[in-house]
C-alpha cells in the first residue's frame, strides 16, 4: 500500500479539527436527556479520532472506509448477527422461576464478558498511544537505503508511551521510566524502534531483566507498593548491582516525573547499524527531540497528580489532539564510523548503560513526526498494539548489544501468552502495510485466508511462488564477528559504571541537583532496612561527595568515603533540561473568574486559543460565568492541572465552600478568598508556575502573601497579563522563586 494514499487518508480523518477547542467532548453526537428511542445508525468515530488502515492481514488495501470495522446496523443482534427483542431480561422459566440453559443470549453475552479480558503487558502495562504521521527529511539518505527515511516520505505511525513498573491500572505521574515506541507502516515492511525517555538502561545483559524487574515491581508477599521504586527490593538489587547506578540517576532526575508525554525526549537506548545503497555501514543512535522541549513536574506536583487525576499523561495527549495541539517531536541520530572495536571517544557503543555526549556526536535530525488521530478504541489500538525490534526494514540493522540481542527474542515470546498464539501480527493495528507472503500457516486466531497449497520452498505447484530477491530486500550484513571462545561474561569496558553517572549528575543545573537530592532521600527514606540505605550511600560516593553528603544528611546517617575515586569528568550541558525557552503550544491556563465573569477573562481565553494553549474557565459553580463556558468549578479545580494560573475576581466564597462538605473549604479566621482558590495559587506558587491577576483578582494574590514573589505578577488588564505570562511559560516554570543552595 502506497504510504502516499495512506498520509492522505490520515490528513482527511483529522481536517475537521484545525481550530482550537476546548477538549473533553465524551462522543461524535449529542445526547438528549431522554433515551433515544428511534433506530438509528452506528454515529461515526469523533472528527479527532482514527482508526488502523483497511487493509488485510496481509497488507492488501481493501479500500473500505474506516468504519468498516466498527460496530453495523441500526438495531442490536447477537455476535452471529440475528437481531434481538431484548437484552434486560434472562430467559426464566416464569417471572419468578430459574434461569433456563436454553438462553443463548444470555450464555454469549455473560460468555464473552468473562473472557474480556487479557494479560496485562509484565512491563510497561500502563500506557497510551496515538497515531499519526513521519515525514523525512532526506538527510539520512547518505547513511541508509530505507525507502522512508527518503527525502518528503511521509509514512504512518503509531506511538505508544507508558510507564514500566506499575500495572495497568496505575496512575500515570509515578517516578518511572517512560517507554517510547513507535510502529512506522513503511512500504518496505513494519519498523518498530523500541525505546524510553531514558537513553540508559539498568542492566548490560539481558538475562539480567527479570531480575531489575523482579526487584523494581511490588513486594510479592504483600503486593505493595504498586508503580513505584521508593522500597527495599529496588534499592537492594541497584546498590549491588551497581552497573545501574546510572540509569538509577536519571530516574531521580527529572526526567522521571516528566510534564507530559509530549515534553518527553525519547531515545533508541541501544546502538543500530545502517547500511546505505552503496553497502557502506555506520553505527547510529536514535534520538527523539520534542518540539516543546522536555520539562517535568515537581515531586509533590506528581504525588498530587496521582490521586487528583491517575490518568494526567493519558488524558493531556488526547486532550491535546483533540484540541489541534498536536505532539511532535524531530527523529535524529548520531552516527559513528563502524569500526572493528565498535567503539567512540573511548565509549562502547555495545553497553547500553553508557551515553556518548552530544557534544561529542551532535543529533543530526533525519525526520519529523506528528501525531493528530486519538485511538477510535482504546482496547483493539494501544492494548493490542505489539512491538518487536526485530521488525526492521531494509537498510537498519541490529548490534551485538547484549541487552537489544535479548529483547529481539523477548518481544516476540511475550506475545505468544498475551495476545494468544503466534497471529499477532494480524490484528488490524498490527498488519503491516507491505504486501505479505510469508509462508506461516494457521494457529490460533488465523485471519488470513491463504490460497494454494504448497507454502514451503523450493515447490513447483505453486509456480515457486514466494520467490526470493535481492531487491529492495532486507539483508543481514556480514559483519565479522572477533574469533573467540564461548563465555558467560562482559568485556572489560563494560567494568566503569560510574563516570558517566557523575558526568550526569555535573552536567545538571543546581536546581535540578536539588531534585536529585531530594528524590533519592524521599526515595531511600521510604526502605526499611538501614544496610541498604547505608549501601547505596556508598556508591554515591563514588559519584560526588556532595550528592552523597546531601542524601546522607536528609537520612541522618554519615557520609562514607568513597570505594573507587570519583573521576574529573566535562560536564555535557545537553543533559541539562533547563537554559532555552520554547514554545507554549498546548500548555493549560486556568482563569478564575466570578459567578459573572470578569472584565477581560472572554478576550484573554481567544487570545489564549489562538496562540495555541488552552484556557480553562474556572467558576463557583458550573454552567456559564458572564457568557463564558464553565469547564472547572471551585469544586473540581486543582493546581495540577494547569501550567499556569490567572485571577481576575476577588474569588469570593462561593456557596457550597462549606467545610462538611467540601474538606478543601476549610480555613481558620476570617475567609475573603474562597479557600479552594486560595488553595489553588498557593499549590501552583509552591509548584513554581507563574501566577497573575488584574483587576479584583489582584486582591487573591494579596491574601496568598505571593505578591511581588518572582513569577507573580500584577497587570491592568487581561490582554497586558497574558503578554507577560507569555514570556514565563517560554521557561515552563519559575525556579529563581526558590534559590538553590548546591553548585
């Protein structure tokens, strides 16, 4: 299939939602109070909604339209499609009699509710996904023959982010690792680059993955605690097993606590090699750089995420898709000369605990990747959605990595269970968009229908059909492997697990040195045995005395001396977050206003939409607030939601802040500020965003005692707030309100 036609159909799928507006809408039509009673058809998909391409489990297109697949027909019929009288009521033997074993429906429906269910994903269960569009820039073009890495290829996507510990039912703002994975339909066959936010991982070899995951997942006596490494388990396998100690760092960085997915970087982990149409290899890195930088939440921003709303990051992709927001994100690589020792500036390209720095191989952008189509549902998309690093087109090639060559066999096997047998490929969101003769046969939930009857080769009943080619096909490079003995062991390079953690730690700002403090004290108060504290102590020695004597401080315990002398190392300011601004597309400003609206609020909310963020109206109660539409309440509203926060009411007392009522509405002495208000800009304040207020509002900020706090600001109008609020979203928050006490 043409990925031409395929681009096309996307772009048609989503024209209706080119202008802002605000999310949310439940479904494509509008419900009356009373049930509907009159048949009807299925209503469509909503307008920022898409659906896998129509094409058959082998990658033919049927041309049908993308609601094919959906649900048919006015009126409701069993699986098998006779159309039925009633659906509320079993079939008994009387009004007050048994249930009897000839009822059909109810034995098919109670049937296939009981097997709705499948097996979680054993890591990264927790996720959302999205479609959309990859469009080349040609720059890879020298490094590679992969037909959509040409020059203005446009190819499908589907991206899946989750977190990797917790299980499906978790909240989304834990510490964790995020996974990255995107499924590109090219015309050359499916290609999966399997990756995370973090560009390390725990271990080097991959026999060692059930053991971080065994040790990072809940205590299996008492399954507790759920989405989370602040326990004994996970402190106890990464302080001796210490080749983790830099992936271990990132994940007490910021980076795991991100704002969104769409302020995530991703990365390849692992080292490729590309091989382009003059046979000629490199080595490459994959990198993903958002367009709206990478930026995190606060620590107590996150725990309050995750009861206020467990699901914050799914919920702010779909609402920015459907706001027109779309996420997008420029693919590079760095590339390295392939050399016999597979190394660069000193660093093994195969160990995939190490990094090579930015300033030492820049990213070279080859790409530009949007995505604008939610999931039509939920279940057949981002849950059934399987990947495999094996599914590489011609021209992208593995390594001898340890950790990548497990996981070309892992991700293969776990499918087997979860998704039932061998078909996967099959399901609609997984069929490739390449013509498929592959030769499999049967098995469970076959979907094809193969003709012939000679599926093996050589064969001549079948006229040699499948033949193979040398054209366009993927080829495994002979790359020659060192002479050697069979051994259960790592090269000597692999010995150094702590220059690099040190390298991140001194390329961070002091404020995000503060984070890092303060997450592996929380982080290791929270275990109950004091030999592990008093281990991991040790190797952050061996990081930086400063970081371990923070940690040690907060854990009252003594700073031990290091083990292995911390090495000089030059600092890489490309793992810093902080220092650039960047654009405020999709960011949440929440408006309060009063029960009449505000002078201004109806002005700056245009303003706000069409410079590409999405105001929230925030009022006493629901409904309309001086012709403006109500989307958060008193009631309903809380900092976490929004990136910033303006006033333009003095936000009196609204009549249900009442403390019986509402725990948020209580406040001691004299109340002039609705306390939830109060509440409200006293958690953005704490959490660094930036607040504003004009006219009465400017009253609220008085009573908080914020006023003349940087990042607090006063203006005479709505339009003269949003104009410098403007300028401190460029830098997502305003960390100089709280001065950093480290170097």
């Amino acid at each position: 299939m043409e990925a031409r036609k395929i681009v096309d159909a996307v772009k048609d799928a989503v024209e209706a939602v080119t202008e802002p507006t605000v999310p949310g809408t439940p479904g494509s039509g509008t419900p009356t109070v009373a049930e509907p009673t009159t048949p009807r058809e299925p209503l469509p998909p909503k307008s920022d909604q898409g659906t896998p391409e129509p094409v058959t489990p082998t990658g033919f297109d049927t041309g049908a339209p993308k609601t094919a697949r959906g649900q048919q027909g006015a009126y409701l019929t069993t699986a098998q499609g006779a159309r039925l009288r009633d659906t509320d009521h079993s079939l008994k033997a009387g009004p007050r009699g048994p249930i009897l074993m000839q009822d059909h429906h109810f034995r098919e429906k109670i049937t296939h509710f009981d097997h709705e269910r499948i097996p979680e994903r054993v890591v990264h269960a927790r996720g959302a996904g999205a479609h959309g569009v990859f469009t080349a820039y040609g720059s890879a073009e020298a490094i590679t023959s992969a037909g959509f890495l040409k020059k203005n290829a446009e190819t499908p996507v589907f991206v899946r982010f989750s977190t990797v510990l917790g299980s499906r039912g978790s909240a989304d703002t834990v510490r964790d690792t995020r996974g990255f994975a995107t499924k590109f339909y090219t015309s050359e066959g499916t290609f999966d680059l399997v990756g995370n936010n973090i560009p390390v991982f725990f271990i080097q070899d991959a026999i060692k993955f059930p053991d971080i995951i065994h040790a990072g997942k809940p205590h299996p006596d008492r399954e507790i605690p759920q989405a989370q490494s602040a326990h004994d388990t996970f402190w106890d396998f990464v302080s001796l097993h210490t080749e983790a100690q830099h992936h271990t760092i990132w994940n007490m960085s910021d980076r795991g606590i991100p704002r969104s997915y769409r302020h995530m970087e991703g990365f390849g982990v692992h080292t490729f090699r590309m091989v382009n149409d003059a046979g000629e290899t490199v080595l490459v890195k994959f990198h993903w750089k958002p367009k709206l930088g990478v930026h995190s939440l606060v620590w107590e921003e996150a725990q309050l995420a995750s009861g206020v709303d467990p699901d914050f990051h799914r919920r702010d992709l779909y609402d920015a898709i459907e706001a027109g927001a779309y996420p997008e994100w420029e693919l590079g690589v760095q590339v390295f000369p392939d050399t016999p020792d597979e190394t660069f500036a000193g660093i093994d390209l195969l160990d995939p605990t190490k990094i090579v720095p930015e300033e030492l191989a820049e990213v070279q952008p080859i790409g530009r990747l949007v995505l604008n189509r939610n999931p039509t549902n939920f279940f057949a998309e981002v849950e059934q959605v399987a990947f495999h690093l094996g599914n590489l087109p011609p021209g992208i090639d593995v390594t001898n990595d340890p950790l990548l060559q497990g996981r070309l066999f892992s991700y293969v096997d776990t499918q087997l269970t979860r998704l039932a047998g061998p078909n996967f490929s099959q399901i609609p969101i997984n069929r490739p968009h390449a013509p498929v003769n592959d030769m499999l046969r049967d098995g469970f939930h076959q979907q094809g229908v193969h003709a012939g009857v000679a599926p093996y080769k050589p064969n001549s009943l079948d006229g040699g059909n499948p033949f193979e080619t040398t054209e366009k096909a993927f080829a495994d490079l002979p790359v020659r492997v060192a002479e050697s003995t069979k051994v259960r062991e790592n090269p000597a390079s692999f010995d150094d697990h702590y220059s690099q953690v040190r390298l991140f730690w001194q390329s961070m700002t002091p404020v995000e040195k503060e984070h890092i403090v303060s997450a592996y004290t929380f982080e290791l108060g929270k275990c109950y045995e004091q030999a592990i504290k008093e281990r991991q102590l040790l190797a952050l020695a061996n990081i930086d005395a400063d970081l371990c004597a923070q940690v040690a401080a907060g854990l009252g315990l003594p700073a031990p001396a290091p083990t292995v002398e911390p090495v000089e190392v030059a600092p890489s300011p490309a793992l810093s977050q902080l220092g650039q601004e960047w654009p405020a597309d999709g960011r949440i400003i929440g408006i309060v206003v009063g029960p009449d609206g505000a002078d201004g609020a109806g002005a700056v909310r245009e303003a706000i939409l069409a410079a590409g963020a999405l105001p929230l109206i925030i009022a006493p109660v629901g409904g309309h607030a001086g012709g403006l539409v109500v989307q958060r309440t008193f009631n309903t509203a809380r900092s976490v939601e929004f990136d910033a926060i303006l006033v333009a009411d003095a936000a009196a007392p609204a009549a249900d802040a009442i403390p019986a009522r509402d725990a948020k509405a209580g406040a001691a002495g004299t109340i002039a500020v609705d306390p939830r208000v109060r509440l409200l800009i006293e958690e953005a304040w704490r959490h660094a965003k930036p607040v504003g207020a004009w006219g009465s509002g400017a009253a609220v900020l008085e009573q908080a005692g914020i006023t003349g706090t940087p990042g607090v600001f006063l203006a005479e109008s709505g339009p003269g707030a949003l104009t410098t609020l403007q300028q401190f979203l460029a830098l997502h928050r305003v960390w100089e309100r709280f001065p950093a006490t480290l170097a």
